[in-house]
C-alpha cells in the first residue's frame, strides 16, 4: 500500500495559518509598490508590519504562552526594526516625493 500514509491537512491544522499567510501576500504586494514613493505605501508598510505583530501576539496568546519571552520574539523585534525607521521624518519627507 503505498498510498496509505498520506496526510490530508483539516482546516483547524490550516486555521492559525492563514493570518500570517495573509500579512505575508500583503508584504510581498506592498513591497511591488514600494517604488511609487507614495504615502499610502509608507502608510500600508507600516500598518501590514503593526497586524503582523498583532497576528503574532493573538496566536501566542490563544496557545497560552504569552510572557515577556513573546514580547522580545523576532516576530515582534523585527517588524519593530521596520516600523520606527518608517516614522521618522526623514521617511516622511522620502515618501512625500
């Protein structure tokens, strides 16, 4: 029997999946745009990287883990690293181009 071990995914495996895999279409559509210089992308950027800390905060908290550990997570810290660059006024006066 070949066939016989093969795993068919349920939805609840697929359910914690998809926020991140959304956030993750919507990085990869607003880094196509990131030439445009516009407010909107700087605006996008910055609230795609918020909701992927949010996605990453819920999905911890729901698994009963959340601590100061989650907090200092690469999933927190990184998107952190991009958010403040992008507030600054340097970045508002790149983008205002």
């Amino acid at each position: 029997m070949i066939g016989c071990c093969v795993l068919e995914p349920s939805s609840a495996a697929i359910l914690p999946l998809l926020p991140q895999g959304a956030i993750t279409a919507l990085e990869g559509w607003s880094l196509s745009r990131w030439m445009s210089r516009r407010k909107p992308v700087r605006w996008g950027v910055v609230a795609i990287e918020v909701a992927s800390v949010g996605a990453h905060l819920t999905l911890v908290a729901i698994d009963g883990d959340f601590g100061w550990t989650s907090l200092l997570s690469l999933s927190v810290l990184l998107p952190l690293a991009v958010v403040i660059p992008l507030l600054t006024p340097p970045a508002a006066r790149w983008f205002d181009r």
